[in-house]
C-alpha cells in the first residue's frame, strides 16, 4: 500500500502546524509558557499545533473516523482562568488555516478547537489505524529559539507505516549544530518524510524546491564519528560508551526528534537515549523519526538490540535505552553498550 493520500493530509497537516510554530517562536515571552501537572512545559503553539494537525487530519481523510494519539489535553484550557489563554490558541487556528487556500472561509471557534484537541485521546494499540501526533516536541528547545519538531505517524497493526517531521530550525543543508548561529538563519527549515519500504526524503519546509532522497551515513570510522543526545539531561552512561567506541568529539546536545533527522541525513553517525531508571517513553517522541531514520538505512532499537514495539498504547515497552545509527555500526555500538552497563552495574 502507497499511503499517498494520508502522506499528502499529513504534509500539509505539519507543514501548516509548523508555520503556526514558527509565528509564535517568534514573539514567544517566558510568561506565556504553563507548566502541566507532569512539570514539563507547554505552549499555545503544542496546544495550536494540535488543534491544526486534528482539524486538517479530519478534513481531509473524510469519511475516514480519526484516531489520533496525541500529547496534549484540554484539562487545563478548560479551567477558569484561561479563557485569554483559549481566545489566543483559537485566533491562531484560525489565522493558520485561514492561510491555506482551502481552508479560507473556515469559521473555527474556541469549542471546535477543543473539541480538535480532545480528538488526540486515542490509546493507540495493536490493531487499526492510529495517527501518532507530537504538536510541538522538544518544546523546551522551542521556547529557548532553538530546535523542536513537529512530528506525525500513522501506525497500522501496530507497525509505524508513515512518517512526517517539520524542524523548522534545522538547517537544510549544512551540519546539525548545537546552539543556532544567529547569523545564518536563511536556509532553515526542513519537512523530512517517510513511507514504509520507500525511502526518506526532504524538502524545504517553505518554498517549492523538490524533495531529495536522505541516507544515513556511510562512515565507518568511529573517531570521526558524531553523536547526538538530549539537551535536558546529559546522561554519563552515553560518554562511557561513547568512549568505549573511541569516538572523540563531545557530543552534539538538541532537542526534539530533529536528532533522528539529524542522523537520517548523515549529520550524526549515533543517537543515544538511555533516560532516568524508570522513564517509560512515550511514542509520539519516536513515532515519526524513527520510520524516517529506518527508511534512510538507519536502525532504531534498544540497548538489546530489539526494535521499538509502537504497539502498545502510549508508552513503548522496551529495554533500558535507545540507540539510534547506522546499520554497519548497530553492532559495534551494542557491544559498548553492553560493557558500559555492565562496568556501571546496570542491568538492560
Ligand atoms: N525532564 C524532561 N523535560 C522535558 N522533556 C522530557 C523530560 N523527561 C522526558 N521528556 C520527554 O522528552 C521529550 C523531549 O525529548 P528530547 O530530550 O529529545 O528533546 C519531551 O517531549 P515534549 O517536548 O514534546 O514534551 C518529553 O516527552
Ligand atoms: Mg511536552
Ligand atoms: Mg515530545
Ligand atoms: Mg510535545
């Protein structure tokens, strides 16, 4: 099956996502970002971004029945005190889809809005048709100014068939770097995309140029080797067997699923994601990146070598750890992981 129909409802879905982003990016202050229960941050661009993707998902696969898995909820919009915060989300839908041809004339207000957010509710599972949607991932990067993503899936009998990720800081051609250089913002912003069995590609996230085939890296040698990891929390485990590997260069530290891209398109040889004991992940923050790297050549599995299980419900069920790379270094880098755990007592 070709998923031409749901590749171009999640294109624009993103890209149309991505552009709202990008307006609030830019004139985002500290005191317009809420913190959830869970303590992590969000924004009206996750809430929008949602809202948006939920609302072109549905019209254009209709008579289709969205099931869309999604990281936000309404619980907090709905509690007095954030009508403003509500009317703003609901103007920026608005304005956003007012912005494509299509959607011109559409009347959105701030039910719909809810109601688009509230779809995202779906517990996903092993059988049937589920969209995976991250609205804004990495939002602690994105209200920094520096890298996030908006990432899209569909997962079909529980496999990832399709992947959509807007980094709408990621530069399009030059090496993934880790703060952005504020003096070469132009060529920024990439729409990366996959479908199951053909291939990754590229396009910029504005403009018309044609998409290009992305490869992961073809590069063997270890002490050239880069390797990327979480911004938030550095994680001693990744140096050791980084070490171990003898690469030499620290590692390149951003946020967001733009780290799969990033390796997707041979900037990075490894990324490494071995969380807090007890962290369980959850799948909108793999979803789309990892079919994206898979489709480049890549390999996405856990520290036993075993691919992700995006089977089931909302969090993957896997051993300790993450690794993402190519297919010709997966052995070498299992092997350090393996030693590295075992010198520091942890067991897979
Ligand atoms: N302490 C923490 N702070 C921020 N995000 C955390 C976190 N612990 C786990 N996460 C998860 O890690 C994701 C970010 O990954 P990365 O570190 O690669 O940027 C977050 O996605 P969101 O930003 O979409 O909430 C969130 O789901
Ligand atoms: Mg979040
Ligand atoms: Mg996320
Ligand atoms: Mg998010």
């Amino acid at each position: 099956m070709s998923y031409e129909k749901e590749l171009t409802a999640a294109k624009k879905a993103v890209s149309l996502a991505a552009h709202l982003s990008q307006g609030v990016q830019k004139t985002l202050l500290q005191s317009e970002v809420w913190t959830k229960s869970n303590k992590t941050p969000v924004t009206a661009a996750d809430y929008g971004s949602q809202a948006v993707v939920s609302i072109v998902l549905q019209r254009e696969l209709k008579p289709v029945t969205l099931s869309l898995v999604a990281e936000e909820d309404t619980e907090d919009l709905r509690k007095k005190g954030s009508e403003v915060f509500l009317e703003d989300i609901t103007k920026l839908v608005r304005d956003t889809l007012a912005s494509d041809e299509s959607y011109a004339d559409s009347p959105i207000t701030t039910q719909d809005v809810l109601n688009a957010i509230d779809c995202g509710n779906s517990q996903g599972g092993s059988s049937g048709c589920h969209w995976v949607l991250d609205p804004i991932d990495g939002t602690r990067g994105f209200v920094r100014g520096e890298q996030y993503a908006v990432g899209l899936a569909l997962l079909v009998e529980g496999k990832v068939v399709l992947g959509v990720m807007a980094c709408p800081n990621l530069p399009l051609s030059s090496e993934v770097v880790e703060r952005d250089d504020k003096s070469c913002q132009d060529n920024v912003g990439c729409l990366f995309y996959a479908t199951t069995g053909s291939g990754a590609y590229v396009q910029p996230l504005n403009g018309n140029s044609p998409p290009q085939e992305v490869k992961v890296s073809s590069n063997e040698n270890l002490e050239e080797a880069k390797f990327l990891e979480s911004y938030h929390m550095p994680i001693p485990l990744h140096s050791s067997i980084a070490k171990k590997l003898g690469i030499t260069a620290l590692p390149i530290r951003i946020d967001s699923q733009a780290k799969y891209a990033a390796v997707s398109r041979g900037d990075a040889e490894m990324y490494l994601r071995f969380t807090l004991v007890g962290y369980r992940e959850w799948i909108w923050d793999h979803a789309a990146g990892s079919i994206i790297t898979t489709e480049a050549g890549g390999v996405v599995c856990d520290s036993e070598g075993a691919p992700l299980d995006f089977s089931k419900g909302k969090r993957l069920d896997h051993k300790r750890g993450i690794i993402v790379t190519t297919k010709k270094l997966k052995p070498l880098i299992l092997k350090a992981v393996r030693e590295s755990m075992e010198e520091e007592n942890l067991h897979v």
